[in-house]
C-alpha cells in the first residue's frame, strides 16, 4: 500500500507539470520546447516541494506516534 502511495504522489506530479506545459505552449507560442518545460518545472517547483515536505511531516508524525500497525507503512514512505 505505502508503494502505491508513492506511485499516486509522482503520478499526480507528473500530471500537474504536463497539464503546465499545456497550459505554456498556449502561451508562449513562440519559445522553444526546451524553454517551455524548463519554465513549467520551474513554475511548479514551489508547490511540489510544499507538497512533499507537508507529507513528510504527516508521515513522520506517523511513524513515532502512531501504533505497530503504521511503523512499517509509515516506515517505507519516509
């Protein structure tokens, strides 16, 4: 299950930069490939690392609060 958390975490990452790309090439019609995924990560970057320090935070305050049941799920998402 913590593998399939993990998987879901990146899958809607990946989502999110592609769907801002889309939204780029709109945009900026005229930029190359290169500068237009290289803006979108970059746009992106703030909210992706938000993401995974908050999750960071939950799952660590699993992992020493919560019961034996949720060390080892906790355990393989730290």
């Amino acid at each position: 299950a913590a593998l399939l958390t993990i998987a879901g975490y990146s899958i809607n990452d990946t989502i999110v930069i592609y769907d801002r790309i889309r939204e780029n090439l709109k945009l900026y019609r005229k930029a190359s490939m290169k500068e237009i995924v290289n803006m979108s990560v970059n746009q992106t970057l703030s909210r992706t690392i938000l993401t995974s320090f908050m999750t960071l935070l939950a799952v660590t305050s699993i992992f020493l609060f919560g019961g034996e049941v949720l060390k080892p799920f906790s355990f393989v998402l730290l």
